[in-house]
C-alpha cells in the first residue's frame, strides 16, 4: 500500500493580491506525500478552488476518504473514479505522477509523451489597486514581455492605458473574473484592440456563456472559470477561442493531459494558468504548458518564499523543474 501524509501550509504574498472576487493576502495549500513500501517519496500541492467552496479542510477530507484505497499499482484514471475534480484530486494524481517517477527513473514528461521540456514564458500578473500601485508596479515589470492585468466592472481600460504608458512594449491579457456584462463587453472591445489587447480571458459569469453565442469579437476570449474538466468543452464551443487549463479545477496532470487533447480537438487554443502556490504547484502545469499558446505560471513570483528546490524564473522565461523539485 502507498501511506499518504497531508500538511496544510501558508504562503505570504508579496503584497496584498487583489482581483474581482477577492484581496489575498496568503496562499493556503495543501501538501500531499506519498510513500511506499520502498523508500521512494513522491508530493505535490493544491490550493484549490475557492470559489467553488474548496478549502484546506475539504480537500482533506475527501484524500481521507480515499487513502486506504491506494495500491501500489493505483493510477491516475482510478483517482477520477473515486474523486470529483478539484483540488484534492489534484495533489494526488500529481504527487502520484512524482512518485512514479522516482520509483522507475523514467521523468514525469517522458510518462506523459514528451520528447523533452523547453523553457516557457509566464505572463507576469498585476492584480487590482490604486493607479500610483499599478504604476509603481508595471515600472517594475518592465523585463517582463507579457503582462495580465486583473481588471474588474469599474477599472478596465485606463489600467491598459497604464502599460501602454509605463511599459509600452508590452504584450497584454486582461482577465476579468466575471465581472463583466455583455453589454460591458461590447463597449470595451474596440478600445481594447486599439490599445493591443491579445486575448481576454472570462469576461462574464460562469453560466452566461450562452450570451457569447456568435459573437465576432475582434479579440481572443477564453473560458476560465466557465472551464473545469473535459465535461465543459462541448458548451464553450463557439463562445469562446482559448480554454484556461488549470490543474486544481480539472483535478489534477492525468485530465489536464486528457484536456488538452479533446479541446484541441474541438478547436479550441490552450492556456495553462494557476490558483497561486509555490513552484511545487507550478512544476506538473510546467508539461501542459509545452503545448500552451499562454502560459500563466506566475504564482511564486507573487510571494515572499518559495520551495527549496524551486523553478527558476528569469524575465519571464521559466526553466524545466528540477526532479529535486517534482517529476
């Protein structure tokens, strides 16, 4: 039998994060480790997803609910018979993914059909505040080629107009959250393509994709909160062009693989993004972002400390994790 220990632990920001929904001023997450018989440890982190109610408590819960349940022969595809999508699972198939590693030698991306890892480059997230912040802080990312600008129902375009002025070169995505109406849409869009917008990511409420139904927008939109597992693709056909990946909303590496392929399928283009958490949370999205058109791995960028072994980041670019780390 695998023995399977959790840990919660906290994570302090940099500064406190604000986007639509809420201010975060930690990162809470869950630590899974698993062992087995032969001395080989294999772990990985979840934050989860809290606006669908997730919490440290929860998520484990439901691993305890499981763990006598884990075998030495246990796969990925078992854990999504036996757990819902989210965070929970997510720890497990990934630290699962880990330990499988270190038990044969064989990397977690070789297992996952890759040829090799080549470094991927991050967006850099700036989250709401007052204008001399968001100044202050787009000055500072200025190495950073890709900025995401957190914008809400109220601040949206004269953020844009920021970059534009403190960081002109930038590329830039705008996430809203859900926090606009389709109406609001309309009325930023032709502005928003002035100002060189590439993509704007969940622009309305998750439910009210159907407002999006044949719309011409003349920027990419992609589905992020409206975007769980592979039981949500077929509803966003049409609506939207880009689908946001994240590892704690999907449940874990061995759906996130799965996704991708039936969302290329479909037609759609990929983004890998993140709940925030440290590098161990960042290094299994690190695979899914080789197939990435946006990558959205910025979490430990955003906080005070990080893991001891963690991804190395350099303007952007962030290099393959190190088996140390995770896989």
């Amino acid at each position: 039998m695998i023995d399977c220990q959790t840990r919660f632990e906290s994570w302090a920001m940099i500064e406190p994060f604000e986007i639509a929904r809420e201010v975060i001023t930690d990162q809470p997450v869950l630590l899974v480790q698993l062992h087995d018989g032969q001395g080989h440890m294999g772990q990985a982190e979840a934050a989860g997803v809290d606006y669908d109610g997730e919490t440290l408590q929860s998520m484990a819960a439901q691993i305890a609910s499981v763990q006598a349940r884990l075998h030495d022969q246990v796969q990925g595809e078992e854990l999504m018979q036996w757990l819902p999508a989210g965070g929970a699972r997510n720890a497990l198939d990934c630290a699962l993914w880990d330990l499988r590693a270190k038990q044969t030698g064989r990397p977690a991306w070789r297992q996952a059909g890759l040829e090799g890892l080549a470094p991927v480059t991050t967006v850099f997230t700036i989250g709401l505040g007052d204008e001399a912040t968001t100044r202050r802080k787009l000055r500072e990312a200025r190495h950073y080629p890709l900025i995401k600008l957190k914008v809400d129902a109220q601040r949206h375009l004269e953020i844009v107009r920021m970059v534009r002025q403190e960081h002109p070169g930038a590329r830039v995505v705008v996430d809203a959250n859900q926090s606009w109406t389709r109406d609001l849409l309309l009325a930023l869009l032709p502005e928003l393509l002035a100002l060189g917008v590439e993509l704007v990511e969940q622009p309305l409420a998750r439910g009210e994709d159907a407002q999006l139904e044949g719309l011409q927008s003349p920027i990419a939109l992609a589905a992020d909160e409206s975007c769980t597992d592979r039981s949500s693709l077929q509803a966003l056909v049409g609506r939207y062009q880009y689908i946001t990946i994240k590892l704690d909303k999907c449940g874990g590496l061995t759906e996130a693989l799965a996704m991708a392929k039936a969302a290329t399928q479909l037609g759609f283009k990929l983004m890998v993004g993140n709940m925030c958490g440290t590098s161990l949370a960042m290094a299994p999205a690190f695979l899914l972002a080789q197939w990435c058109a946006y990558v959205d791995l910025d979490g430990p960028l955003l906080q005070q400390l990080d893991r001891a072994t963690p991804l190395q980041y350099h303007h952007g670019v962030i290099q393959p994790p190190s088996p140390a780390l995770w896989g």
